[in-house]
C-alpha cells in the first residue's frame, strides 16, 4: 500500500474544523485536491457522491465512515484497480488546539504502480490543503 | 552485433506547454529514466534527441525515485539532456533501437513532426527496434512505411488508454484518444486495467501501456534488439 500523509496544529476546536468537512461546498476553497464534490445524503457514514479533481471529470466518491467532531474516512475511485483513500483526523491538545491529519492511501492491485508513476502529483497538494484548512478554521473560530 | 545495434536512441517531446491549460509538461521524467538504465544497464550506448533539439521539457521529475536520481548524476546523460540532437539531424540507420518516451506533452508534437517520421521508418526498414511507452506511441500516428501502410497497421500496440486517460482527468485537455486514434490506422489495441504494467511485443514493434510499463518495454526492446541476425 502506498501512503502519504501530514498533520498541522489549528487554534480552533475539533468542532469548528469539523464545521469545514461537513461543508463540501467549500472544499475547493482549501482542498488542493478538489475542484468539486457533490454528495447523494449528509455528509455521513455510507453517503456516496463525486468528486471532481481541478479540471478533471467526477470521479466515484464515498465516506466510508465518519465520526462527528472526530473525524471521517473518504475513497475516491480513480480507476477500477486504484483508489484513493483519504484518513482525516482531529485530534484535541491539551492547549486547546487542535491536530489536523491527513493521511492519504492508495489502494487496489495497481497502487504501488499509480503510486511510483504519479504519486508527486498526489501528494503535492496535501500539505497545502491541511495547512490551509488549519488557517481557515481559525478564521472562522475568529481567531 | 555491429556498434549502431548496441545503441540506443531516446526521442523526447519538445512540447512543454499542456495546450490550453496554462500548465506545464513534457517528457514524462521516469519514463526517460527507465528507459536508459535499462539500455545501459544491458551494454548499450544512449543518446538523446527531441523534435526541436536542445533542452527538452521534463513532466513529473520525482527525485526521491532512485532511477531518477542516476540518470540526473549521470554526466553523459546531463550533458546530451542539455542539447538534445534534433530529430532531423538523426542518422536512422545508427541505432539498434529507437525509443519514444511519452509524457502528455508528446501528443501534440510527435504525431505531427515529419522529420521523427521519416526517423522511425528508415530506422524500422534498417532493421531497428522501434519501442514506446505510454503516450510515446504518438509518434506512430504519422508514420507510414515505404510501402504507404502506417507502421502500426496490422500490429499490436500499446497505449495509455482511454480508461487511464479519463482517470487522469485529461479527456478533455489531450487533442484525442491514443488509443483511438491507433486503432484508426489499423493497430489492434491491447491493454490490461489501468495504471498496471503492460507491454506488447509485435516483432520489432515493442510498445507499453503508461509509466509502470517503461522497464519492461526497454527489456523487451533488448532482447527483440539482440536476438537480431547480424
């Protein structure tokens, strides 16, 4: 399995950054990887949609879990032998921030091969979309 | 074996600009990468041309990738790098291969330059192997032999495929469909699922599917190369 992943600290709460995810309208302001996402329900365990990379056409999508305040797990299907699998996960410190991670794992008979062939591309977004997630929380926490 | 069958010739796009997108592109960095070390890994000379000569675009440098890493460190590579031959002053009878690398940048210079298409077909009537990976076989969209029919007519091929192209959300960037468009000038398209390794071997026609299948073409190409009657 190939993995990527990155983590920033916010000053905001695990329910504000939560606020964030639940708000897919708004994924392309702070999600490098995301140019579009419609969901079929609430932004729940099960719920499926598509989400379209910039530029680029829907591709299947589904939160495969999701635990309000805490965090939620998300597969895209990039083709049929390779998925995206997204890991985000809030973590609360003792300072009364918070820790945002992501983590990113393809999976699927060709994601080593996906992986090696276009993983920069995968991964050159992600510490931008966590930090910039991070800064955007704080802003709407109005800090 | 003569010394123009123990070298290996790269082709490389001059095209660094991804159509209309604003976005940059050019030959795909592993696919160059693979290619020579395994050539030279297997004894043979490497030389490099573009369309245009000089320094050709770079899509995708990854300098964490080991293969990567030796080709930039290596000092014949960095200098032919740094000025490419261009394919109009190529000697098609000098190489025992002759290898298209891909990268989206080639779809919109290989299968219109006339000068890489008289290259490929002298150096395939010279006996050569011709190979390609990914969106290298571009350059086989205007090749025709001496006998008119286009190289790939009748031939196995392949290609990054359609599936894989929609997966990489270009559909609606790349002027066609490789494989369409292969398939038009009568090849008969072969492909695995996506993002997997695959390689076709059609006598000294040897092409591969995306990235992942790069080594394993430049293998094939050797043994096809090898193998060869003196």
């Amino acid at each position: 399995m190939w993995t990527y992943e990155h983590s920033a600290e916010a000053s905001a709460t695990p329910q504000e950054i939560w606020s964030c995810y639940q708000d897919v309208a708004s994924w392309p302001e702070w999600n490098a990887a995301v140019g579009n996402v419609e969901l079929d329900g609430p932004f729940d365990t099960g719920t499926t949609g598509r989400l379209s990379p910039p530029g680029a056409g829907p591709l299947p999508f589904r939160i495969v879990e999701a635990t309000e305040d805490s965090g939620y797990v998300s597969e895209t299907e990039i083709a049929e032998t390779v998925t995206l699998r997204s890991t985000n996960r809030l973590t609360p410190l003792p300072d009364g921030r918070t820790r945002i991670q992501l983590r990113v794992d393809l999976v699927g008979p060709a994601a080593e091969h996906f992986g090696k062939s276009f993983g920069p591309q995968v991964t050159a977004g992600v510490p931008k979309t966590v930090e910039t997630l991070a800064r955007r929380a704080e802003t709407l926490a109005g800090q | 074996m003569t010394g123009s069958d123990r070298t290996a010739l790269l082709v490389l796009t001059s095209n660094g600009v991804l159509g209309d997108t604003g976005r940059s592109t050019g030959a795909y960095a592993s696919e160059v990468a693979e290619s020579w070390q395994a050539f030279a890994s297997a004894g043979f000379r490497v030389e490099v041309a573009s369309i245009q000569g000089g320094r050709p675009p770079l899509e995708a440098v990854d300098t964490t990738d080991p293969a990567q890493q030796a080709f930039f460190a290596d000092e014949a590579m960095t200098a032919a790098m740094a000025a490419t031959r261009p394919v109009r002053e190529v000697d098609p009878t000098a190489y025992g291969i002759v290898f298209t690398a891909g990268g989206h940048g080639a779809v919109w210079d290989l299968p219109y330059d006339e000068d890489l298409a008289a290259l490929l077909r002298d150096a395939y009537e010279h006996d050569a192997v011709i190979a390609a990976v990914c969106h290298g076989p571009s350059a086989f969209l205007g090749t025709r032999l001496s006998n008119g029919e286009y190289l790939v007519a009748g031939r196995k091929v392949a290609c990054f495929t359609n599936d894989e192209e929609r997966a990489v959300g270009m559909t609606s960037v790349v002027p066609f469909l490789l494989a369409d468009e292969l398939v038009k000038r009568g090849a008969e398209h072969d492909a695995v699922g996506p993002f997997l390794p695959h390689v076709v071997v059609d006598g000294r026609l040897v092409t591969g599917q995306n990235p992942a299948s790069t080594e394993l073409v430049a293998q094939h190409a050797v043994a096809v190369a090898t193998a060869t009657p003196a």
